[in-house]
C-alpha cells in the first residue's frame, strides 16, 4: 500500500458515506422537498469525494487522472443544485406543496407569489 | 439579445477563449505541440460563435484581487458544503427526526444574473436550505429547519456571509 492508495482510500470511504447517508435520507424525510435536500447535499459532496479518491489513487501511475477529475468536480458542484432547484421548482408549480409542522400560515412564502400570478392571469 | 460594443464583444471573445483553452487543456492533460494548436484553433471558433451567448464576465475578471476573493469564496463555500453534510447526517440519524420546513423570502442586493446564479447554487449547497425561486431580487428559499419568517432576519441568516463576497467580485 503506498501513500496515495491510503490517502485516496480515505476519500473513497468518506464518499461513500456521505452517499449512504443520501440514500437513508430520501428514504426518512416526509415530503419532497425535504428528501432534495438530503439528496443535493450528500451526494454532491459524496460524489465529489469519490471521483476526488480515485484521482489520488492513480497519482502513483498517471497525474492526467487528477486534472480530469478536478474539472468533474467543477461540473459536478454546478449542475447538482441547478437540477435539484429545477426538480423544486417544477414540483410547486405541478401543485406538490410542502409539508409544513407547525401550523403557521406565513411558513409558505412562496404561495403567495404563485397566488398572485394567478389572478393576474384571470 | 442586447445589442454589444465592439469592446464588450472582444472581451467576452478573449474570456471565453481563455476559459475554453484552459478546460481542454486539462481534459487532454498534455502540452503536446498538435494539442495545442487544434485546441486553439477549436475554442476560437467556439467562442466566436458565442460571443453573444455567454456573457457573464468581462475582461476586468483577471483583476487579481477578484480572483483573491474567488479563492475566499471558494474556501467559504467548501467550509459551509462540509457544515451542511454534517447537518444532514445529524438529521437524517437522529431517530425524533428534527426538522421544522417551510418556505422563506427575502431580497438580494446583486444585480447580474451570473452573481444571482451563483449565489442561488451555494444556498442550495449550505445547511438546510434549498432555493426554490428566484424573482426579479426576491429569493424563494425552503429551509428544513425555519428560525424567522422574517425577510430581513432570514437574509442575515442565509445569504450573508457569500453576498459579501459576491458583490465584490462581480
């Protein structure tokens, strides 16, 4: 085992975790909302860790594998929020509101808004 | 599509080349002289074509004190990432499941679209919160765990920290 195998390995294994706590938060959480929350953020991080690894681990052979992954890691830390805001956005509009705990109406900021809309378009 | 002045045209033209050259330079990881000729000869082509299309940074982004903050902000963003993942695994193993969600608004202070855009993406990647909107200034952000439904309140508490920075760098 050399270094970059350790050092790699441990970046492997974070990643991995933080995928798996992904995985068991869109399986706990209650509404949609909730589970892209769980979901953007821990397979962002959990992604970038792996391909970050796996950029280490080959150091030892072929530095190219280290420039390549750092630039998937720049695709990867853009396109995940968007895809995740994209998703939220278009579940509100489809009409999929949020779970809401307490019982207060001014949780919802964003119904307002879409209220609005409405009656201009009428 | 906004009419440009031949200055702004240029500079978007030289970004988007030096951006593009630097991106295939690293996905074809080699200084080869063959490389870099067919690469260059590419991306000028493709940032010709769109001069229009990408317009978010002019040529005063090279300034080096704005890259000084982009590294901060970089620092920043991974420490808040790194925060956020600790916060959804504090969450999603806690067995009482503690979370109180709602949607928040509130205004922001930026006017590009680009810094909008960016700031949007790092709310969504800090803890607990996640935009859903933006309109115009107004943000429309669900928060897992809502602390004030108050604007100016939930702008302190949310988009603070990065705006700073951002209203420096664009």
């Amino acid at each position: 085992m050399s270094l970059f195998e350790i050092i790699g390995g441990f970046f492997l294994v974070l990643g991995s975790i933080f995928l798996f706590l992904g995985g068991l938060g869109i399986f706990r959480m209650p509404d949609v909302y909730n589970r892209l929350q769980a979901g953007t953020k821990a397979t962002t991080l959990g992604a970038m860790s792996v391909i970050f690894g796996v950029g280490i681990i080959q150091l030892e052979n072929d530095w190219t594998w280290i420039v390549k992954a750092m630039v998937i890691l720049i695709f990867i830390a853009f396109s995940n929020p968007i895809s995740s805001h994209a998703l939220a956005r278009a579940m509100y509009k489809g009409k999929t509101y949020p779970f809401i705990k307490s019982k207060d109406k001014d949780m919802d900021a964003y119904k307002e808004y879409i209220d609005n809309q409405k009656m201009e378009e009428e | 599509m906004q009419n440009l002045s031949l200055t702004n045209k240029l500079s978007n033209f030289i970004v988007n080349w030096v951006f593009l050259m630097l991106v295939w330079i690293a996905f074809t990881s080699s200084f080869a002289t063959h490389e870099l000729i067919v690469g260059a000869l590419t991306t000028m082509v493709i940032s010709y074509l769109s001069i229009r299309l990408f317009t978010c940074c002019t040529i005063l982004i090279f300034c080096p004190v704005k890259i000084m903050y982009m590294i901060w902000y970089l620092v920043v963003f991974l420490i808040a990432l790194i925060n956020s993942n600790m916060d959804v695994a504090r969450r999603v193993l806690s067995p009482s499941l503690p979370i109180n969600p709602g949607i928040v608004k509130f205004k922001t202070k930026l006017t590009t679209n680009y810094s909008k855009m960016v700031l949007a993406n790092s709310i969504t990647l800090t803890p607990g919160t996640l935009t859903v909107d933006v309109v115009d200034d107004t943000f429309y952000v669900h928060w897992i765990d809502v602390k004030t439904t108050n604007p100016e309140e939930a702008y302190t508490e949310i988009a603070e920290r990065f705006e700073k920075i951002l209203l420096k760098i664009f």
